[in-house]
C-alpha cells in the first residue's frame, strides 16, 4: 500500500511476546508525544501517562492486577493510560479520545519497529492498579496499560469482510 498511514492501520498487529531489546528514551518520547495529540473533547487534553521499564519495583504490583502477567513481566516498557478527572469535558467523548489516544500510541510503536498489545482486562482491576501506582482515585481514572517492545513473534489477524459490517451499502 502506497499510503503510509492507511498501510501502518493495516499492519499494526497486538504483540504478545517481546525480546530483551530495550525500547530507547527518544522511542518512548515519540510513542507518548503521538498519544498526547490524540484529538479530546473542546481540546481537553485528559491523557495523563506513566511508562514503566522492567527494573521498576511496581512491575511485579502491576502483574498482579491482570492475569496476562507474563506479558507485563516480558514487555521491555509498560505505558499506563489515565484521565485526570480534574479535566473530564463529558464523560463518554472523554473514554473515546482515551481510544485514540491508546490508537495513537500503538501506531506510533508499530512505526517505530515495536510491536505493543493493550492489556484491557487490566481494568477489572482498576482500583489495585492505582494504589500499585500510588495515584489518587478521586483524580485519576485508570483506563489501560500497553505493553510494548521490540516483536520476538510475528502478529496474526483477519477482518469480516467490509460489507458484512455495514449497516448499508453505500
């Protein structure tokens, strides 16, 4: 595909299992820099970020809040997405920019050589994230933690067919 944007949509795939590389402080800038201008409600910005390498005491905690813990205990860099309630516009608008944002991150890891995969299930267990984080419940929101670093695994994935997910053709 000769569109980078549309053929990177295309190729990003959740990576599970990672290699020791570590990712460098300019790839974790530019990861998180794609996160923050994720488009929010009146331009809220609630994105609040905390990236975590494998030597952090908190890493064990956080393995302890999903039960993917091996992925947690492999990534070479753990990315914690939060809004500040502080800055909430409205509430349902405010969970879809926290999407792209997420979105935003992925791609930017993909395009970097990463590979990454979004630990949702983590948030059956919000509350113990942030006390694992020491973050204040009444002001942040927990909302997902990526898991990211250079693929030792090749993504697989396949799509219905456009026409069987339209509400009409067009």
């Amino acid at each position: 595909m000769s569109n980078p944007v549309l053929a990177a949509l295309q190729e990003r795939r959740s990576i599970r299992k990672y290699t020791d590389r570590e990712v460098t402080r300019e790839e974790i800038t530019a990861m998180l820099e794609a996160g923050r201008w994720a488009p929010s409600g009146k331009n809220n910005q609630p994105f609040r970020f905390i990236a975590l390498r494998p030597n952090d005491p908190r890493i064990d905690g956080l393995a302890d809040c999903t039960i993917y813990s091996h992925i947690v205990h492999n990534a070479a860099l753990m990315i914690g997405v939060f809004l500040d309630k502080n800055c909430l516009y409205h509430e349902l608008k405010d969970h879809q920019s926290a999407g792209g944002c997420i979105q935003n991150i992925m791609l930017a890891a993909h395009s970097l050589g990463l590979g990454s995969v979004w630990l949702g299930q983590m948030m059956n267990n919000a509350e113990q994230v942030l006390d694992v984080l020491s973050l204040d419940t009444d002001t942040y929101e927990f909302i997902t933690f990526i898991a990211i670093g250079e693929p030792a695994q090749e993504g697989t994935s396949s799509r219905k067919p456009l026409e069987d997910i339209m509400l009409e053709q067009f």
